[in-house]
C-alpha cells in the first residue's frame, strides 16, 4: 500500500494506520524502516512515537544506535528505535558469521530484544545488520519526492 505524505500531520496518520495494521507476535515485532538518507524514515519513527504517547523528543539514535521508550499500547510496553546507519558492513563476516554492524548489534544485546514479545523495534538502515533481520520483519518504504513529499509503502 503507497502512501504520498505532503506533512507531518499525513506521516501521523500513515504512522497510525500502519500500528492499527500490527498485532503483537510470540516475539518481538520488528520493522524495517528502508529508504535513502532524507527519505522520511526518522520523521515517520518520530510519529509512531507520538502516535504511542512518547513524551521525550524521539532523535534519531545515530549515534548511540539504540533509544529504548516506555509506551503502553496493545500489548506493547516498549518502543525500541534502533539506527543501524554507522554500523559498517566489513567486507566479510567475522567468526561468529556477522558482519561488523550485525556484530555490534548482538553485543548490544539484540537476540534479548528480540525475545520479547511487548517490544516494537523500529530500525532504520536495516540493510546494515540484513542478516540478523528476522525474514517476516515488516517492512516500510521510504521514497523522497521533492522537498514537501514522501512516498511511504507498507504491505
């Protein structure tokens, strides 16, 4: 399903519609927020977090690659927000298998997380750690159109 937003109030609504979509799983769910840089993937984590009632201002976790915020929504009690951005692709995997951001990731304590069946793991950049991204991860596609719009697609 393709969605234009021209706003934050249309990524509000997409980001609302899209968790009316979700029903929690035996383990944590996770989405896979995939786009180039500037494509709306911060700001659309930014509205799920308002939509669940996060009162702290939601900044992309760049830098410590993790923020983790209390919601209660459903059977969720933990919005997780993960940016995988600086985590690098080595050219080759290291002895566990995982590559360098996948590595750093699983010392970050990500098969804990993803244990959890009240965590909702939003991750941007999932192609930087692809292998440790469950295969039925939902996905959501981010496109940049012009300065005012975005494209956002989500099956």
């Amino acid at each position: 399903m393709k969605h234009l937003s021209k706003s934050l109030e249309d990524t509000n609504k997409i980001a609302s519609d899209f968790l009316d979509s979700l029903e929690p799983i035996v383990r944590a769910t996770i989405v896979a927020l995939q786009g180039e840089l500037g494509a709306g993937k911060t700001a659309f984590a930014q509205e799920v977090g308002k939509v669940l009632g996060v009162t702290e201002n939601m900044h992309s976790p760049t830098f410590v690659i993790e923020k983790i915020y209390e919601i209660n929504f459903r059977n969720f009690k933990y919005l997780v927000h993960i940016d995988a951005y600086r985590l690098e692709k080595p050219a080759r995997p290291d002895d566990s298998g995982h590559s360098g951001g996948e590595s750093e990731l699983l010392h970050l304590g990500w098969r804990d997380l993803i244990k959890e069946p009240e965590n909702l793991i939003l991750v941007e950049w999932p192609e930087n750690v692809a292998g440790i991204i469950p295969e039925d991860a939902r996905k959501i596609s981010f496109k940049f159109i012009d300065d005012t719009t975005r494209e956002i697609s989500y099956d």
